[in-house]
C-alpha cells in the first residue's frame, strides 16, 4: 500500500480525535465555539495563526511562482517581518478591545466604534467573504491536486477523477472537525498542523539540495539559471521594483486584518500572549518560508520551464503545473536519494501540504460562519434568535460554503479556461487584495479615530470595485467589457498590486466622504481608546 495514504490516513484518525476532544470539552455557547471561550495561550495561539497564514500557497503556490519567474519573487518573504509587526500592533489592541466589549467578529467591532452603522457591518462581513471564499478554493483545489499527484499510479481512473475524489474527501474531513469543536478543535488541529507543515518544507528544502549534489552544486545550479530568473522583473516580467515591495508590505496587513485572523485575537488569553506569539512569528515563518522557495527555485533548474516568445511561460513536462512543483520534485527524487526511507519522507511532506490546506481551510470556513451569523443573520434575518439557534445556524453555514467551495472547484478543473479559477498562487493575491480594503477603517477605528461611518463604508466598497475590475470576474458577466479593463488596467498591474489601487482609492474617498460628514462622539472615542489600552 503507498506510505502516503498509510500516513494521511493515519492523520486523518488524528484530526477526528481532536475534533470529538474539542466536542466534549465545548459548550454550547457562540463565544466558546467561535473563540474558545478567550482562553488560548501563548503556544496554541502561536501556532493556529502560522498554520493559519502558511496555506497551501505556502506549500505550492509560492514556490510555483519562484518556479515560474525565477529569484525576483523571494523578496514577498519581506512581509513576514512586517506581519509579526501587525500582529504585535493591532493584535493586542483588537484582543483588548474585544474582551472588554464581547466582540466576536471584525464587525461587531468596526460597526460598533462608528455607532452601530449596519451598512458599515455589511460592509466589513463582504471583505472577510471576498477574502475567504478564494482561500478557501485554494486550499480544496490544492487537496485535488495533491490526491492527483500522490496517487495516480495506485488506482485505475482519470486525473480527473482522482482531483474530484481528493478535493471532496479532503472538504469532508475539514468540515467535519469544525463542525464538532468549533475555535477549540481547529486551534488544537493547528497545533499538528503546524509543526507538520513547518517541519515539511525544511525537510523538502533539504532534500531539494541533497537531490542536486549538495549546497555548493545547488548554488552553482542557480547561476546557470536564465538572467531574467535571477533579476527583476522575473521570467514573466509580472515583478516590477515597486510592485514587490508594495504588495510585501500591504500583504501582510491585509492577511492580519482578515476574519481569521481577527477572531485568534479574540481568542488569546490575554495581549501579552500575542506580543510572545509575534516573536515566534518573526523568527519561525521566515525561515520556513524561504526553504519553501528554495524548493521552487532548485526545481527550476532541475526542470527548466519553457519561456514562449509572447513571454508566457510553459512548465516542464514532468512537472504538469507550476504550483505542482514541489510535491513533483518531492516525489521523483527523494526515494531515489534515500532509498525504503525516501518513501517514508515523501508520505510525511504530502502529510505537511494536507496540513498546510487545512489548517487554513478550517480556520476560514470557522470564521466565516461568524461573520455570516453574527454580521448578517443575527441582525437583519432572525434578530430574536437563540444563542443556541445561531450556533447551528453557523455549523450549518460551514456545510454550505464548504460545498460551494467543492463545486466550484470541481467546475474549474473540468473548464481550464474558467478564469476565476486559476493557478493557486494568484487566488491567493486576490483574496489579499479583497482583505485589504478592511485596513483604513481598521487603522481609524483602532489608532487613528478621525473617520466617519459613513466614509469607512464608501471607502471600503469604492475599494472592492476597484479591486473587482482587476480580477478576472468581470469576466463573468461580459467579455468585450473584460477586455476593456484588461487593456485599461495593463500599465498598472505591471507597477503596483490590484489591492494597493483599490487602497488608495478606499483612502481618498474614506477621508473626503469623512471630511463632510459626521464622525463618532468623543465618548465613544474615549471609550475604545480605553479598552485598547487598558
């Protein structure tokens, strides 16, 4: 039997135990299901927001990138850094907040600083939608994938139908441990899941240079490598200067601000746990990041990438996908490198990419639950409902979008051309670009508190139009007009990233729409600046 599906069942085992664990320990209340009752520490909290942000595009998108343009794409690491800065920043101060006040969602928070505004709830719930439901995708695409991949020698069926397989076992699983221990088993799964998937990609990366003769061999490979793979803007000339460093910068912002992440806030035992929980942020993802990309890059030279003359960029043959990289490289030469016990490292690194796309998987699918329960159900579907009625409306929900999400993976693979789904790298910068017309009201509302509701709410919506006709969406509804905003839109998604353009027009307009009209009362002001450092 292949040792992968030995250990991947083994931790499929795993992950159930703790969900029934996290069941038993549970009350039936939406702060204990949603937040785990504000009482995870230090190590746990740790560990649930790396697992959460190191997704599968971590794990394949990333390196595919680093496959497919060459050196230029190492420099987005530079947003972790700057990540554990937000999380020290606006972690402590939401935490604070939070557990003064009872929040639960990012909108009980934004919504409730600018009086209660329910446009600016809706508002808040549709970035943390638009952010997750693309993630989300990427995660059950990336479980297809991998099932493609692991297993296409061992059962007699198409690709497609081992992608469908995958990708539905793999939403079954992740649903079904959310639904029976809410925040409490998908943190407690992100503990494993952590330590798999960051563990995974170091044991990838050296086995990547082990495989090429050693670090000397490894390095001397990549100066053999084309000179636009080694400079910038990359093979595909998609990574300009200012471009990199905008969407390093902007990037991890938008992924703190994001719904799940905002709930761990919550979550934490206290700020302090979060100011521990950024430095183990700072020093581990980056290390485990760049071994990552190591990995991608080590596979372009052992599998050099056709460049077209138009500047498309075609992968290798034996590499199908460039976000299929590293489980390709994994998979060919790590039994040949180390023989019986090379099959035993290669089931352990599917086991960290399994991990890597649930631990993210679950992590938004739980928060997005909230969101839709308490931003959207709980005040403007069934305002007098129970607590417990909304609790399994929430379960529920998870069903639903989970489902949606297996659907339109599955409509993508059987459709290569249905744009919204695309290689698992680019639905990821998209969903960041959703998430980050969340920031300006966020900064106002926790340090700066000079915005109105009114302006946050035009803000953010100007911001996720914008952000939506950089996307392949319009698409969708006409294909002349796509065209259109592709050639209008050309010059600047070579400069700067689609998220950044729909910033600075969140920005511009928050602040003249704030400018004329009316802002929160300085009690109200007051009040937050207390909770938020108190």
């Amino acid at each position: 039997m292949n040792p992968s599906l030995i250990a991947i069942g083994v931790y499929v085992g795993v992950l159930i135990a703790i969900g029934v664990a996290g069941m038993l320990r549970s009350r039936n209340s939406e702060e204990d299901y949603y937040l785990a009752g504000r009482r995870q520490g230090f190590l746990t909290t740790a560990f649930t927001i790396m697992a959460t942000m190191f997704s599968s595009a971590a794990v394949l998108g990333l390196p595919g990138q680093v496959y497919q343009d060459g050196f230029p794409f190492f420099f987005f690491a530079l947003n972790l850094p700057l990540t554990a800065c937000f999380v020290y920043l606006l972690g402590s101060r939401i935490s604070r907040i939070g557990r003064a006040r009872g929040y639960v969602t990012p909108g009980d928070l934004v919504a409730d600083y600018y009086g209660g505004c329910a446009g600016v709830r809706l508002a808040v719930a549709l970035c943390g939608f638009l952010f997750v439901l693309p993630y989300v995708v990427m995660q059950v695409k990336a479980g297809g994938h991998l099932a493609m991949t692991l297993f296409r020698d061992d059962f007699d069926v198409s690709d497609d139908a081992l992608f469908d397989t995958g990708a539905l076992v793999f939403t079954g699983i992740t649903t079904a441990y959310v639904l029976l221990g809410g925040m409490r088993s998908v943190a407690w799964s992100d503990v494993l899941q952590g330590v798999l998937l960051l563990s995974g990609m170091i044991i990838a990366c050296a086995a990547t240079i082990a495989a090429m003769g050693g670090l000397s061999a490894y390095f001397e490979a990549l100066t053999e490598l084309p000179p636009e793979a080694q400079s910038v803007p990359g093979v595909s000339g998609a990574w300009t200067v200012p471009k990199l460093m905008i969407f390093a910068f902007f990037s991890g912002v938008a992924s703190i601000v994001q719904p799940a992440q905002w709930m761990r806030f919550y979550a934490a035992k206290s700020a302090n746990t979060l100011r521990r929980t950024a430095l183990i942020f700072a020093i581990v993802l980056p290390v485990c990041l760049m071994a990552s990309m190591m990995v991608g890059l080590g596979g372009r030279a052992l599998y050099p990438p056709t460049v077209e003359e138009s500047g498309a960029v075609t992968p290798h043959p034996d590499v199908g996908a460039n976000d299929q990289i590293v489980p390709n490289l994994m998979r060919e030469h790590v039994p040949e490198l180390l023989g019986p016990i090379g099959a035993l490292v290669v089931a352990f690194f599917m086991v960290a990419v399994v991990a890597a796309a649930m631990s993210t998987a679950d992590s938004n699918l739980h928060a997005l639950s909230a969101v839709l329960t308490r931003d959207v159900y709980d005040r403007f579907i069934r305002p007098k409902a129970s607590e417990r009625e909304r609790a399994w409306v929430g379960r529920g929900l998870i069903v639903i979008l989970s489902l949606f999400a297996y659907v339109l993976v599955r409509y993508g693979n059987r459709h290569p051309d249905f744009e919204p789904i695309k290689m698992i790298a680019q639905l990821m910068l998209v969903a960041i670009a959703f998430s980050l017309q969340l920031v300006p009201a966020a900064l106002d509302v926790l340090f700066v508190n000079r915005g109105s509701g009114r302006g946050a709410l035009c803000g953010i919506l100007s911001g996720l139009v914008v952000v939506f006709l950089f996307t392949p969406l319009p698409a969708l509804f006409s294909e002349s007009a796509a065209h259109s905003l592709a050639d209008l839109t050309l010059d600047l998604k070579r400069n700067v990233d689609a998220g950044f353009c729909g910033l600075f027009v969140n920005v511009v307009v928050f602040a003249v729409v704030s400018r004329f009209t009316t802002k929160p009362a300085p009690d109200v002001v007051k009040a937050f600046r207390k909770s938020g450092q108190s």
